[in-house]
C-alpha cells in the first residue's frame, strides 16, 4: 500500500480514512449483519482484517451500514478502519460514476454479482438515500459459468479440488462461455423448461446455480433432446437475459427509469444489449469496472457518499498505473516513431502492434494505453492474434472505432466508450472489417474520440485519414490470464508481436 500511494506522491498520512471492502463471512449466513466477515492482506507479515458482511441482509439491513474497526491501523493520523458491503461498493461505484449522478438524477441500479443474487437498488439523488427493492431472480451471478461448466469445452472434473480451486476454475468460464455461444443457436421454446425448473426452488439460495446446474446436465437428453453442447450454452444465455427483461417488465415503477448494471454479470454484453434493447429504460449505464476491479473504487466512494460530499466521482478512465521502467532486451531496436508514423506502419505492414502509453485503463478491458493494435482488414488477424494470446480460435477480437464514424460502420453505433455492449457492421462494412466480427457477426465495439487521454485514438484518426477505414483490432496486452503489461519491458519478454510502441518510441525485434 505504502509503495502504490508514493506512486502517486502519497503518503499515507495524507489518507483521512481508510477503507476495506466487505466480504463473506465464515461459517455462517454472508447476509448476517451481526458478525464481521473477515479477509487476509498480503505483503509481508499476513494481517487478518474484520470487515463487513458481503451484503446487507434483505428487508432488515441497510445498503449502506458502515462498520467501524480499530484492530489495525494503516496510518496514525487516521485511527482504525471503516467498511462497507461489497455489494455497496458495486452499488454506488456504478452509480456515482454514471452520467445521472452527474446530472442529479436518481437511477435504479442492478447489483448481479457472484456471490449474489440480481438486486435491485434505488438511489434518489435530491436527499442521498439508497433503498433495496427487490431481488429479480433467484439465482446467483455465478449460474452462467456454472451451468456452461457441466458442458463442453468447459466441462472438468474438479473432484479433489478445494472450493477456492473450483471457484477460480469457474469464474473463469463466464466470459469465455459468452463468446462460445456464438457456435450454437438459441432455442426460445426452451425458455418454458428452464422456467419450470427455476419455479421448483422454493427460494434464493447460493445452492441453487448448482442444483439447476445439475438438474438440466443430468437430464438433458430427455429434456432438450437435440441441442449441442454449444445450443445448450447459447440457450441458457439468452434465456437469462430474457428473464431479466421479464422480471423488470413484471415490477411496477420501473418502465421510464435511469438503469445501472454493477457487478460481474454487467461483464456479459448480450445481457447488456438486451437490458438496453428493451425499451424499458430511459438509459442504461455500466461503468467500465463493474466487476470486483472495481472495488477499491467502489469501497471509497460509500464513504464519499455517505459523508455528504460529492454525489458524482470527477475520474476519467484512463487513471490506472503509470508505466513502470524496465530493461529491454538487446535484440530490441528503438526509434522516434510519432503517432501518425505508427499509423502508416499499421497501413504498410500490417503488423500487429502492442502500444503502452500514459497511464493504464481502469477495468478488466484494454482501452487504448494497454492494447494491441492491428488493422481488422486482414480476414485473417483474428485468427493470429488469439494464437498470440494463447486463445481459442471461437475468441471475438474487439473494434475501436471513431465516435465520429461509429455510426456509419455499425448499428446502432451510438457511443459505446468501454466495450460493454454488442453492435453489428452495417452490410456495406462486414467485408471491410473481417478481423473484428464475431462468429454471429457481431461487434464488442469501443468508440474513442481524439480527445481522450490515449495515443489509441489520435493513432486511430491518423489511421483513417490514410486508409479511410476508421476501425482497428484492439485486445488487451497482457500475459494469458493476468494484469496488463506493466512495462515495455513485460511485453518485450512476452515477445508475441514484432513492434511495440510507447510514448513517441518504437520497438522492433
């Protein structure tokens, strides 16, 4: 902690409160208010920190508690510790980062995470109250990974493995299982079966994404004769995100509102595109770290809120960590290369780039400062970067585009500046853009403007001014599986591409 708040030219007596993020507690019900859960933190001598419970305990317990702890102090000038749920640091990270806390305005927000199931919040801006609504469903936010994991290419056998292995095994099936469902087809006349299974839990439980799990696994010849592996995922998909709609149409009050998705399963973009294809909302938000990237964000802005400050966060996406310094290796040659220069070798070679730039994106998604570029002309670039990466070939590679041209390539194209929602080129484009359409010819897009606080984007308006073609492959640089490369130096030792860009230089190898 000491060394990230130095980073920023912190001490940590210039911190007036500290603040943990809630989560499960041990042993007994996690929606318990009366014990604190507890967490372990790293980095040196392991400390056990009381925190709060991970989320507030339905009809008794109120979204924004704050519980107070003295066991451990981080600095002297600030005694102790507060905490807040973590459902609460989904909830108000969501809201004070939209555009209606901006504005003064109340909004609904969704909270789907893991650990919980979908519920629904109301903040009203005029007096800064919170209120819980209702839960929609009963099923918790991890019920895609783990229905898909009963399936192939997911399916494992985890026996022997301890619950934190199985957990790690599947949270990391969701996001993959949402683009392999492009391989299948959905079955709308499932949607009654799925419906009948749900209706025989007699209530919410974190048992129940099993239990249906392993219901539709076991019988599914009998009940869904026919359907592939990848039908079935599709299926299951789409029938979530049907239920949701469903469930809010059922609601009174709510048709006409401002709507905030937080929490991983704001992550899943065709759950996204149809909460904000409906109809039912006057705008839908998600702020580019609903899942738990966001917490410490979240975590500090219930103190934010609950003091009486500021109803809105004043941030900017690009507002992660600076690059670090590191020794590239010799076979390495650098030189002067300006933005519009990468431009034209992007039109002139073809080759993918890994450009680090300013400071990192926050969020689990490569926004510009820590991507990998290329040109989506090449049908066949989709196919190179996900064997870079290590990736399995049904994998989309996202679109960055123009706001100014967004419209004109893709539908609806309206400014989407943090991949959270699907898109479709326009018949005249899809065979200009291979590289970045998914197997059902849709679009993770990113729209950027040149103002933005990336070289991404004025790379980008240089790039269309030679190619008239608006759009290039973004995906993240990283190592498989971890965080962004925190240097050139990282991305020089992955070695997966034959430039790299950063900051006014470039790198051949």
């Amino acid at each position: 902690m000491t060394r990230l708040l130095e980073a920023e030219g912190l001490k940590s007596s210039d911190v007036d409160q500290f603040v943990v993020d809630g989560w499960f507690v041990a042993g007994i019900d996690d929606t318990d208010v009366r014990d604190p859960a507890s967490i372990w933190a790293r980095g040196g001598s392991p400390l056990g920190l009381p925190v709060a419970p991970y989320q507030d305990r339905p009809g008794a317990g109120d979204p924004l508690a704050r519980y107070s702890f003295c066991q451990h102090s981080f600095s002297p000038s600030a005694e102790g510790y507060v905490s807040y749920h973590h459902v609460a640091n989904h909830l108000l990270g969501g809201y004070c980062s939209s555009p209606f806390a901006a504005r003064g305005e109340d909004a609904l927000v969704l909270v789907w995470d893991g650990g919980t199931v979908p519920r629904l919040y109301e903040v009203t801006a005029r007096d800064r109250s919170v209120r819980a609504v209702t839960s929609l469903l009963p099923l918790t936010g991890d019920i895609f990974g783990e229905f898909s994991s009963r399936f192939e290419p997911f399916w494992k056998d985890t026996a022997g493995f301890s619950p934190d292995e199985v957990m790690r095994h599947h949270l990391s099936i969701a996001g993959k299982a949402m683009a392999y469902a492009a391989l299948g087809r959905a079955e709308e006349n499932a949607f009654p079966l799925f419906d009948e299974v749900l209706a025989s839990f007699p209530g919410s439980s974190p048992e129940n994404a099993m239990e249906f799990s392993d219901k539709i696994a076991a019988d599914r010849d009998q009940l869904l004769p026919g359907l592939s592996d990848a039908d079935l995922i599709a299926t299951f998909q789409a029938y979530l995100g049907d239920l949701l709609i469903r469930s809010f149409s059922a609601l009174p009050g709510t048709a006409g509102r401002n709507l905030v998705l937080a929490g991983g399963c704001a992550l899943n973009i065709k759950w996204n595109s149809q909460l904000r294809g409906s109809g039912l909302f006057a705008d839908v938000w998600i702020p580019p770290f609903p899942n738990d990237s966001g917490a410490a964000i979240g975590t500090a802005t219930c103190e934010m809120f609950s003091r009486g400050g500021h109803l809105a966060l004043d941030w900017d996406v690009y507002s992660g960590p600076r690059l670090a310094k590191g020794d590239i290796p010799a076979q390495w040659r650098v030189r002067p290369c300006s933005e519009r220069q990468l431009a034209e070798l992007l039109c002139t070679e073809g080759e993918p780039v890994v450009v680090l730039s300013g400071r990192a994106e926050i969020g689990p998604r490569a926004l510009g400062n820590r991507s990998i570029l290329a040109p989506a002309t090449d049908p066949g670039m989709k196919d190179r970067l996900n064997l870079m990466k290590g990736r399995a070939g049904y994998r989309p590679v996202a679109p960055i585009c123009l706001t100014s041209r967004a419209a004109a390539v893709f539908s609806p194209g309206i400014s989407d500046r943090y991949m959270l929602f699907e898109h479709r080129p326009r018949p005249e484009w899809a065979g200009r853009i291979p590289a970045v359409l998914h197997l059902d010819g849709t679009a993770r897009l990113q729209t950027i403007d040149p103002s933005a606080a990336s070289a991404t984007a004025r790379i980008l308006e240089a790039y269309a001014e030679l190619s008239g073609i608006p759009v290039l492959c973004n995906t993240s640089a990283n190592f498989n599986g971890s965080g962004f490369f925190p240097d050139i130096a990282s991305a020089a030792r992955w070695g997966g591409t034959r430039y790299m860009w950063s900051d006014g230089l470039l790198y051949e190898n």
